[in-house]
C-alpha cells in the first residue's frame, strides 16, 4: 500500500497561493507595486483617523460656548504635555514632518521608526486638537511616510525599496488628508524627491489613488473646501490677481523669515529648556485666541468663510498677521504640526484682503474676495512651500473649477519668483540645515540640471589632427596643447579622438611613423574610433549628465557633437570646463585618469 | 522601480512576511471599523450642532438681528452642508438682509444640486427682484410656481405666484399680470382677504370688469364692506363709470368712518365728474366751462410735468391753450369750441412725460383724458 499524500496536495488552491505568496517575497518589483496599494489602503485609514480623531479631542477641549480662559488655558496646557511627551519619547515627532521625511529618504536610507510614528499621531493629534497654530498635513505626510518604511523593513526589503516606499506613503498620507490625490503625487515627486521624473512615480500615483479612495469610502464626495463658482469679471483683473502674486509673495517671504528666525533664537536656548519650549507658541496663541478665537488650530472653518467673501477687511488683515505671528512661534518653538494649512489660511486671509480692497476700488470690475482668497492660497502656497507645480494642482483639485487656472497660474509664479529672490532657501531646505542636515532641495536639483553642456564647452582647436597624421607629428603638435585628448577630424567630419597616452604608448613601441588611424582602428570594439561608438556628448545634454559619462568612461575630455549628424563636431568639453561652470575654478588638477 | 530590483537584500521569512501581511490586513480592518465609528459620530455631532445653530439663527431672524442670524445659519449649513433645510434658511436670512449676492450664490448652489427645489427656486426670484433683475427673478418665480414644494405644496404656490403679480403689478406690466390672475382666481383659497386682493390685482391689470364681478359678490354678502365699496369705486372709475364710482367711494367713506384713501379717491371722483364735458344732459354753456377748466388743468399738468426746459412742441401748443383761456367765454358757445378745447387738452397730454408731480385737478385731468383717448 502506498502511503498517503501529503495534505497540501489536496489544496491545490492552498499550493498556488502558496506559491504566489513565495514569489511574491522574492520578486521585490512586484511586491512594491502590492505595497503601494496596501500602504495606500493603510495609510489613508490611519490618516481618517488622525483627521476624526483631533476633530473630536477638539470637540472636546472646546464646548460650544466655553469662555475666553479656556481658549488660554488648552493650548498652554496642550502644548506642555505634548512639548513634553515629544522632549521625552518621541524627539523626531516635533516640527511638520515634511524635512524630517526627506531626511529619512536621503539620509537615513528610508528609515523612519514606528515610534515616531506613534509619536506623531498622538502628539500631532492633541497639540492641533488644543489649538496650536499649525496645520495636519506636514504631519501626516511623516505618519504615512513612517508608516511606509516600517512595513517595508519588516517586509526586508532592500534600502534603495525602502527609500523609494517612504514618498509612496507621503503621498497616500497627502491625499487622505487635503482630498487632492494629483497634488499629493506632485508633492511627493517635487518636494520629497526633487524629481518629477523619479522613477516610483507608478508606485506613488498608486498609493495616492487608494488612499484617497478610501478617504471618499469613509468619508464620502466632500471637498476640503466648498467654493462658489469663479467668474472673470474684467479682463483687467488679471492685474489685481499679479498685485495679489506681489503680496502674497511678500507675506511668504515674511513669514518664513520670521519662522526661520525665531527658530533659530529658540534653539540656542539650553537645551534643557527644550521640553518647556512649545509653551511659548501655546501661550502665544492663547493670548491671541482670548480676543480672536479664529486664530486657534489649523482654521479651514474661516478659510471656507473667506472662500465665500463672508469675512470683513479688517478681521482679514488682523487674521492674516496674527496667523503668520502664531504659527511662526508655535512651529519655532519646537510643537508638533506642519505649515502646509497655515500657509494656505494666511493665504486665504492676504487674498481676502487684497480681493476686498480691490472690490471696494473697483466694485464693478472685480470679483468679490473669495476668489481672490482661493487663489491667495495658491499664491502664499507657492511662496512658502515653494512647489509651485503642486500649489496649481492643489488649488484646482480643491475647486475643482478649470477657470481658476490662469489667475492661479499668474498670481503663483509671481509670488515663487519673489520668494526665490527674496529667501535664498526653501523653508524645508532651511529647517533641515538648522538642524544641522543638508537636504538636497528639487529646487536646486532642477537650478542644476538646468545648466547644459552648450554653456561649458570650447571650440576645437585649429587646425586640428587628421587621421593620415604621424605618431610623431601628432606629439609634437600636443606638446603645445593643453588637453589629454583631441579630436581627429578627416575633413569636416569626426574621425574620433585620440589620447595623449595612445600616443605616447606608440612611441614607445617605435611606431612614429605609423598615421594615427592605425592606432583608432586597433582599439577594442567598445572604444572604435566609429564617431556614433565614440563616447560623446550633445549641447543640449546636462552637466551632471557630462559628469556622469566621463566617470563611467574615466576621460576628462568629451567630443560635442550634433544631434542631426554625429560627425559634425561642435565642441570639447573638459572636466575643467565642466569644474568651472559650476564655480569651481582651478589652476591645476588631478592628473587624468587613463585607462 | 527599476533600480530597485538588482539591490542585494535578505527577504523576511515566509512566515514573517505572512505574519506581516496578516497584520497589516487585521489593522486595515480594525482602522476601517473605527473610522467608521468615528465618522459616524462626527456626523452625528455635526447634525446636532447644526440643529442646535438653525434654532439660534431662526430666534435671531424672528427678533430681526439679521447678521447674528446669518452667523449661525452659515455655521449651521457649514456642519451640515448637504442638507436643504439649512441651505434654505440662510438664504431666506440673507435675503431679508438683502444681501443678495450671497443669497444668489448659496441658492446657485441649492439649485444645482436639486433644480426642482420650488422653495429656493421662491427664494431666488425673491434676491433677484430686490436686485433688480425683474426677468430672471420671473422666470424664478415660474420655477417656483412649477417646481417641486414639500409638504403645504398649495400653499407654497399661491405664495409664488402672489409674489409673482405683485412684482408684475410693480412692473406695469398688465398683459403679463393678467394671465398670472388668471389662474390664481382659480387656486386661490375664497376668504374675502384673498378674493379681494385678487380683485385690487385685476384693476392693475387693466381688467376692471373681473374687479367688479368679484368686488360686486364681495358687498353683496357683507353689505357693511367698506374696503369692498371702495374695490368698486375703483373699478368704476377704471372704466370712466364715474358717477358710480363716486357713489361706490361715497358709501365705502359712509361705512368706514376715517376712510382717508377712500377720501381721497372720492374726492378725485367729483373732480373728474366736475371736469367732465361729455357726460349727458349738460347744456352747451356748461359743457364749454368743463372744457375750458379741462383745458386749463391739463395746461397746469403739463407745465409741471415738461419742467424748465422748452419742449420743441410747447410754445405753440401752450400759446394756443393759453390764447384759447385767455378769450372770453362765448355767450352761446358752439361744439365746436368745446371739441376745439378738448382736442387742445389731449394733444397737450400726450405730450407730458410722466411720472412727474400732479395737483388734484391735474389727475382728475389726467384720468379723463385718458378715458377720452381711449
């Protein structure tokens, strides 16, 4: 008799998901793009849940028709316990969370611990709940991005898959959190990567698509805001939408100095102080919130009323300046949140005040302030965060109204460029180094890839080498010339480039008489002396990307050629060259390396 | 991901990586029961507090501190944005605030989602007639009229289409208020109140006749009417039956004791029968008097209604009436002086432009010309 089979063989649904599951371990690509729809589910679960929950702790901490000391007492108290559960327990939960993601993306291979998760969450929660001025998003971009990296760790994935899982979560938690999926890609590609080509962009559009579905599941079809149809009333309006792109720049400007340097003053405070720190932005708001209760929490409730021109001027301007004073010392002094929604209330407040000066000006050529508020958002959006890709996209997925772009589009380039000029580092990018870390910002990435070869390279020298040349006649003609490689032309077109070593090396071997094509035909097939095999370069082809080739081909000199024609020789490009236009200039390097 | 596929790495354990799945699953689970059980709590707590705001907003309207009462609707409709009760109560509020473009746009908004709401569709006509955008506030009315209504759909109605006649009233539009009455007479509950105003609203549309069938039942059951003899008067005098209307205003004066309107009316009344040339049995002397005292108000109207400036038609026209007052009156006047007289009168009151300021004389002027060109 035969023995029995094993169990799993009568399960043969058992077996191919067994085996799906072991080849899913093993195959990380598929695996990421399982991750991303799981992340995405996840995160936008937990980040509902940060949304209702702080929703509810406010509730809480502030009944209807509670009294002017409670609204100095909750965040004074908040702010304390929270300063110092994040002082004791979680020390990478203060702050937005946006830098402290790059961080773990570029510096600390992706890793982002499970405490700090719990850290933000809860800390996040209470401090916002109580009243602080600062905004969820920052934030919660941290709790998915935290969440991102610890399932992947624990899934042992590799660091470059870990690195790449953390925007994945940034972006779920992005899209959960404001409702606008395409922005919550953009702003990972943008901000956390620096690079809207990153190639996990499938991984993020993915997650970012589950998280926000899940948002809608739960939470049904509701806009963060609700904004009344935007009409152009006058064409010359366009001019006060430009007015409103100065301004808003300005404020943005304003705004990140005034953080950047009240944060810097509270970190030379003893840092046994640090813990007792955030109580100064609960105090602070507190005071305010006494006389000005609007000024408390994140404040989309009086986003939404500007958004329908129900606020008048002068609480516009008094909000506009309270909220940039609060958050500024809430952020500074150290309590968890971000500045992604205070940029956009204090946008909101300066456009509502640009929108309603202009309509009292001009009543019958403008529109009425809420439309000039949404696209004050955008505006001081760009102007902080200084995404202005993301800033567009975001305002147009809130409104979900196509005739907003162009204002949009007007007012948000002005108040980047202002920005730009006026504030040399983007905030994130200025955090970070306060904390002593330098994060590769996309604005400076992009500002390099921006630079092309066509601005770097040199004319080939005249009259150059031909391929009927001697060994000899050809070293005595380098003897003068100040590079390790030439170009060999037959005619007008590019023979190939020969190298100081090639020559010297068949001198050596007695061939001086011998043309130098001889020398180009006897190469290796990787390195003929075929102009389209020739290592080469176009003039519109990057720096970084001249960098790049000459390492990979360890050469200091490349051909520049064109793209029409491979042969016609446009320039040289050394490494020297290249050196120099990024600003390192020099008398005298390296010896080249030959191979 | 490209790049991330030939990293050396240690994949988790089989059982691990199970482990970590079923962990994530047990949490997306437990995260989605509690999400809901928050949210439905959120809901609840918005519903109430927006309960408890729509109460606040609606005291705050009755004691008539309209902006408080804007406050709290806006806060209600914000906690509980979908639903039309809140919509509508804020927009009746800011249209008693007279706030019309913010009425406007969450009434847009009531309407898009729900275009057969008859209730907003009231509301809008309502901040569009007090905009002043009497075509848009019409055909609001009209989808009022047609549209859906909860529960007292009737009455609702009714309340539309009042509304509608009384602007189309304001309006001087006759044409257009007649066939609104029309079907109203029908759907109109029959108290007196009603049937009377309804009455008052065919005078105003020009059709008298229907005013004095109604106004006629009306003082036939209540003899003691006041208001209703007055109805008649007015009626009567639309149509030039001026002895009886004087006799509809007598009886409504008699009835109504300090009846200053229905003075008023009757004292326009003789005025016009005192101005009249044409009625019967008046002799030759007296019928050129009436004309030359027509002519004479009609002159004054005239002088008062061109103001300053000379109209290109006034110095021989005026000239001519004032040659024609300045002759002595005739021992035995002809016809023809009389009709010489009149037809100087109408051509001069053709050429008045209202609305400018009139005596008494000049409106019981005004009233029979009006009559005789007819």
């Amino acid at each position: 008799m035969s023995s029995p089979p094993p169990p799993t063989t009568g399960l043969p649904g058992l077996r191919r998901l067994i085996g799906w599951v072991e080849a899913l371990r093993r195959r990380e690509s598929q695996l990421a793009l399982v991750l991303s729809l799981v992340i995405g589910a996840l995160v936008g679960l937990v980040v509902v849940a940060f949304i209702l929950l702080t929703g509810r702790l406010a509730a809480g901490m502030y009944p209807p028709g509670g009294t002017g000391w409670r609204r100095l007492l909750v965040p004074t108290l908040g702010s304390l316990v929270t300063g110092f559960f994040l002082y004791r327990y979680f020390p990478f939960a203060r702050g937005s969370g946006v830098p402290q993601t790059k961080t773990a993306v570029f510096i600390r291979d992706g890793r982002i611990s499970f405490r700090t998760v719990v850290g933000k969450f809860f800390c996040c929660s209470t401090s916002l709940a109580s009243g602080i001025a600062l905004g969820r998003e920052g934030p919660a971009v941290q709790i998915g991005a935290g969440l991102a990296s610890v399932i992947s760790r624990r899934l042992g994935l590799s660091k470059e898959m870990v690195k790449a899982m953390v925007p994945v979560g940034g972006a779920a938690a992005l899209a959960a959190a404001f409702n606008t999926p395409i922005a919550a890609v953009l702003f990972s590609l943008e901000e956390i990567m620096g690079d809207l080509h990153a190639p996990i962009l499938g991984s993020v559009v993915l997650s970012s698509a589950t998280s926000w579905m899940v948002l809608h599941l739960v939470l049904g079809d509701e806009p963060l805001f609700h904004v009344t149809a935007y009409h152009l009333t006058n064409p010359w309006e366009f001019a006060v939408y430009a007015v409103l792109g100065v301004v808003g720049g300005l404020g943005a400007v304003a705004f990140v100095k005034l953080l950047l340097r009240l944060r810097r003053w509270f970190l030379d405070l003893p840092e046994r102080t640090r813990w007792l720190q955030p109580v100064a932005g609960g105090l602070t708001v507190g005071l305010m919130g006494i006389f000005l209760p609007q000024v408390l929490g994140v404040g989309y409730p009086q986003v939404e009323r500007v958004l329908a021109g129900d606020m008048a001027l002068r609480i516009l301007i008094l909000l506009a300046v309270l909220k940039i004073l609060a958050t500024a010392v809430c952020y500074a002094s150290g309590n968890a949140g971000g500045i992604f929604g205070p940029s956009l209330f204090i946008g909101a407040m300066i456009g509502g005040t640009v929108g309603s000066v202009a309509h009292l000006l001009f009543p019958q050529s403008t529109s009425g302030p809420g439309a000039y508020a949404l696209v004050g958002m955008g505006a001081a959006f760009a102007g902080i965060v200084r995404t202005p890709l993301t800033s567009v996209i975001m305002i147009f997925e809130l409104t979900r109204d196509y005739t907003i772009i162009v204002p949009l589009m007007i007012s948000n380039l002005i108040a980047f460029f202002i920005s730009q000029r006026l504030q040399s580092q983007p905030i994130y990018e200025a955090l970070a180094r306060q904390d002593g870390v330098h994060l590769p910002s996309g604005e400076h990435q992009m500002r390099r890839a921006r630079v092309r070869v066509a601005s770097a390279m040199r004319l080939p020298e005249r009259p150059a080498l031909s391929p009927e040349t001697t060994v000899a006649e050809a070293l005595e003609w380098s003897g003068h010339a100040a590079l390790d490689a030439w170009p060999v032309m037959d005619g007008r077109d590019l023979h190939g480039m020969i190298e100081r070593w090639e020559l010297e090396r068949a001198l050596t071997q007695g061939r001086h008489d011998e043309p130098i094509a001889v020398l180009l035909r006897e190469r290796p097939a990787g390195h003929r002396a075929d102009a389209a095999a020739l290592p080469h370069l176009h003039p519109d082809h990057t720096l970084t990307l001249a960098l790049e080739r000459m390492g990979a081909m360890g050469r200091n000199v490349l051909p520049v050629v064109s793209r029409a024609n491979v042969r016609h020789l446009v320039g040289l490009v050394t490494l020297q060259d290249v050196l120099k236009a990024y600003g390192v200039s020099r008398a005298s390097g390296p010896p080249a390396r030959h191979e | 991901m490209s790049s991330a596929g030939a990293a050396p790495r240690s994949p988790a354990s089989a059982a691990s990586f199970v482990g970590t799945f079923a962990l994530i699953f047990t949490a997306i689970a437990g995260l989605f029961a509690l999400d809901t059980f928050l949210a439905d709590r959120e809901r609840a707590a918005n519903r109430s507090e927006a309960r408890r705001l729509l109460k606040e907003g609606l005291q705050l309207m009755d004691r008539g501190a309209m902006p408080d009462a804007v406050d709290r609707l806006r806060s209600a409709v914000s906690a509980e944005r979908e639903n039309p009760v809140y919509q509508r109560a804020l927009a009746a509020a800011l249209v008693t605030a007279g706030e019309w473009d913010d009425a406007e746009a969450v009434l847009t908004e009531r309407l898009q989602h729900d275009p057969l709401d008859a209730e907003a569709s009231l509301l809008m006509a309502r901040a569009l007639a007090g905009e002043g955008d009497t075509r848009q506030a019409i055909a609001f009315y009209h989808r009022a009229i047609y549209g859906q209504w909860g529960a007292g759909a009737g009455g609702g109605r009714i309340r539309a289409r009042f509304e509608l006649v009384d602007l189309l009233a304001s309006t001087h539009d006759p044409p257009e208020l007649l066939a609104e009455l029309l079907p109203l007479q029908t759907e109109a509950p029959t108290d007196v109140r009603t049937r009377k105003r309804i009455a008052r609203l065919f005078i105003a549309a020009g059709a008298p006749t229907r005013a004095i069938e109604i106004f006629g039942d009306v003082v036939r059951r209540d003899r003691h009417d006041a208001d209703g003899y007055a109805g008649l008067g007015e009626a009567e005098l639309q149509l030039g039956n001026y002895r009886s209307a004087c006799r509809h205003f007598a009886t409504a004066v008699k009835l109504g004791g300090d009846d200053r309107p229905a003075e008023a009316r009757l004292e326009l009344c003789t005025r016009v029968l005192a101005l009249d040339p044409t009625q019967r049995g008046l002799g030759p002397v007296e019928q050129h008097r009436r004309s030359r005292d027509l002519l004479a108000a009609t002159l004054e109207a005239f002088e008062n209604c061109t103001g300053p400036g000379p109209h290109p038609a006034q110095p021989p026209l005026a000239d001519s009436a004032r040659a024609a007052l300045a002759r002595p009156a005739p021992p035995s006047p002809t016809a023809g002086a009389v009709e010489e007289n009149l037809d100087l009168a109408e051509r001069l009151w053709r050429l008045r432009t209202p609305p400018c300021p009139m005596s008494p004389s000049g409106l019981a002027a005004d009233l029979l010309l009006q009559r005789l060109a007819e």
